[in-house]
C-alpha cells in the first residue's frame, strides 16, 4: 500500500522534474552547435541563475514541509496561510532581485571569471531572463504548496506546460530567427509566465474550497509568519552553501579554458538528470514524511523513510548503468568536437560512481523536509561544504582537472553519511 502511495507521488516528480534539466539540455546542445564560446557561455549564464534561483529554493522546500504537516493535521487553515505567507515572501524576494540586478550580475560574472569573450554574450543573457524571476518564485511557492497536499499532479502539469513551451520558443527563436543566446533567454522568460497563469488556474479551480478560509490578519500573524521565516532561514543558509558549491565548480571549470568548461557543462548535465530523477522519490518522500508527522503516525515516518530511501537507490543503480553503457553517445550528442570528447573519457568512471555515491544526500534532504528539520540540514551541509573546499585545494596541484569532481562527490556523499547519522541518532525529534 504505500509503495503504491510513493509511486502515486514520485512517478508525476520524476516525469516533471526529468523535464527541468531538458531545458538546459536542449539549450546546451542549441548553443554547442553553435561554438564552444557559445556553449560555455549558456552554461555559466543559467549558472547565474541557478545560484540565485536555488538559493531561494526554501519558497518550495519550507512550504511543503510545513503544508504537509498541517494536511496530516487536517488543518485548512494552517494550508491556506502556508501558501498565502510563501507567495508574499516570493513576491518580495523577486523585487529585491530586480532593483538589485546589476550589482548581482557583475559580483556573479566576477566570481565566476567570466571571460571577456562571454561577457557581452552573458550580459544580455542575464538582463532578460531577470525579467522571469517573479513568475519563477511564485511557481516555486505554488509548486511546494501542492505538493504538501499531497498532489503531484498540479506540478507536474505546470512542469510540462513551462519547459514543452521553453524548448519551442527557444528553438524557434535561435534556429528559425536567429536570436542566438537571447532567443534562450526570452523562451524562458515566455514560459514562466504562462506557466504561472496555468499554476494560478489550478488553485482558483482545484482548490477553491481552501479560499474561504484566507483570512490576512491570521497570514501576518508574527508568531506563525515568524516560524515560517525560521524555517526558511536555514534552509535557504544551508541552500547559500550548495549553490556556493555549483558556482565555486564553473568558476574552477572556466579557468581552465574552453575545452575543460565545455566538458565540464556536458558532465554536469549528467548530475542534472540523476539528481531531479532521484528527486522524485525525494519529493514524495517530503510530502508522506510531513503527512505522517502531522498525522503523528511515527511509525509510518520510519515505513516511509525505508521506502523511499529503497526506490532511490534503485533508480541511483539504473543511472550508473547508463552512463557506464551511453557514455560516449551522450557527450557526442551534446557536442561532437574531438577535443571534448577525447578529454570526457577521463571523467567516465566518475560518472558511472556518481549516482550511488551521491543519491543519499537527495533522499535525505526529502527526508528533512518533511521533518521540518531545517537546522540539521543546515549544519549537516555546513561540514560537507567545508569538506568539499579542503578535498579541492588538497587535490588541485596533483589532479588539476579532476579535483572539482573528486571534491564534489566527497560533497555529496560526506552529507548523505551525516544526515544518516544525525537521523540515527535523533529520529523525528530533529529540528
């Protein structure tokens, strides 16, 4: 029965999230066609956003923790005031992104070592897709309210809708207008928008019984606003350091010069499609861990916590196999020069590692989610970031090209090892 309950919740995740990294797939491999300059340059001006974007990632991550726990409750109210509080502090957010937007812009090229070549190419990249960043938070508030309730459905719908729309309009735009980098851009931007309109749609229909409890005098309560904030201070400190993380692996990967960096975008998009399809089972693990608690069903945590950890590993063995087996066939396809592929081959067994090394660190922040043990994750990923810069400058002298990816799977793996044992330890008492 509940292996039937996480395949109800999980299946719609990994389909929806499957279809996230194809975007930037698609714009990687529109981009390749076009040079390596322009390859390097979409990969490190989505990086941008993705820094700003995933730090702000507790918008989903709080909301269904917090959601799933008032619907184990049967608290309409408490659901209501979640979603209500998360679109209020999306809204905020995205305004301070666009007042703030050129300093943000050069401090990320700056760090980033953006090289003079990119700089144009990534300016204009930047300065349109910033205009996407309210549609893009208030998806990301609507999205983890839904799936607090429980209902993988309305995100997976708004997924598809956005990044089906993203791939035509980019692809129309760069291939048939001749819009290049910006033609990426403003497909994104397009199909936030429309995604946002589809989000809005399902909440006055699905859920227009739960409107009748919105009451804003109980949304700015401080005592309940400032629960929701605390939660999603930590997890958006422990989110700084992940992202940090990514952004610190371009920067390393751009020093290097073309070649390394247009192999290093192909291989992280290997780490894409392993990490949104095991987020699946991370996902439905958020939404039956919070349930349970609220419900307070203990028993039923840990069922679920075993499940779920289960069908993650399988799917983390599934990956290895196909890039132990497709290896060369899906670099080519990203981009064919003979210099990147030559230079891939000594990533291959690192790929082929990299799932079961690293889908315990996905599984486990679900897990935390659903607990609304924000500051363990915060904490556990504090030490892994720490761990992960001393592999790299221990490394970097001797394995110059291959430190950035030792580093990262230490990463992943020393957070997975933490938050097991932290768990072990504490059980549902964490916070």
């Amino acid at each position: 029965m509940l292996n039937k309950e996480i395949l109800r919740l999980a299946i719609p995740n990994i389909l929806s999230n499957i279809s996230v990294p194809l975007i930037s797939t698609v714009d990687t491999i529109l981009m390749g066609n076009l040079s390596a300059l322009h390859l390097g340059a979409v990969g490190m001006g989505a990086m941008v956003f993705n820094f700003i974007y995933w730090n702000f990632g507790f918008l989903r991550m709080g909301t269904t923790g917090i959601t799933a726990q008032a619907f184990g409750e049967e608290n309409h109210e408490k659901m209501i005031d979640t979603c209500l509080r998360a679109c209020i502090t999306a809204i905020i957010i995205a305004l301070l992104i666009i007042v703030f937007s050129i300093p943000i812009a050069t401090s990320s090229f700056w760090a980033m070592n953006v090289q003079s070549s990119q700089y144009e190419l990534i300016w204009n990249y930047f300065f349109i897709r910033l205009w996407a960043a309210p549609a893009s938070l208030l998806l990301y508030a609507i999205s983890g309210w839904y799936f607090g309730l429980q209902d993988s459905i309305s995100p997976l719908k708004i997924t598809l809708v956005v990044n089906v729309l993203n791939i035509i309009v980019s692809y129309f735009f760069v291939v048939h207008l001749g819009y290049g980098l910006q033609g990426v851009a403003w497909g994104t931007v397009i199909a936030q928008y429309v995604g946002l309109a589809v989000a809005i749609s399902i909440l006055f229909s699905k859920y227009k019984s739960k409107l009748q409890f919105v009451d804003f005098s109980r949304v700015w309560k401080k005592s309940e606003f400032f629960r929701f904030l605390q939660i999603n201070r930590d997890i958006f400190f422990r989110t700084i350091c992940l992202t940090t993380a990514f952004f610190f692996f371009y920067s390393q990967s751009s020093k290097g010069g073309e070649i390394i960096l247009a192999v290093n975008v192909i291989l992280i998009q290997l780490l894409n499609w392993m990490s949104y399809g095991i987020d699946g089972f991370a996902f439905a693990s958020e939404s039956l861990v919070g349930k349970y608690i609220g419900a307070k069903k203990l028993g039923m945590v840990n069922k679920a916590i075993n499940y779920t950890m289960l069908w993650g590993f399988c799917f983390a063995i599934i990956y290895s196999l196909v890039f132990y087996f497709g290896y060369d066939s899906i670099v080519m396809a990203f981009n064919g020069q003979p210099e990147v592929l030559l230079l891939s081959q000594d990533f291959k067994l690192l790929m082929v590692l990299l799932p079961i090394v690293a889908f315990g660190s996905y599984m486990w922040d679900g897990i935390y989610v659903g607990l609304t043990a924000s500051k363990a994750m915060r904490n556990s990923m504090f030490i892994s970031f720490i761990a992960y810069m001393s592999v790299f400058y221990f490394l970097m002298e001797t394995y110059p090209q291959h430190a950035i990816w030792i580093a990262m799977m230490v990463f992943l793996g020393i957070r997975s090892l933490i938050q097991w044992m932290l768990y072990k330890k504490y059980q549902t008492k964490l916070s």
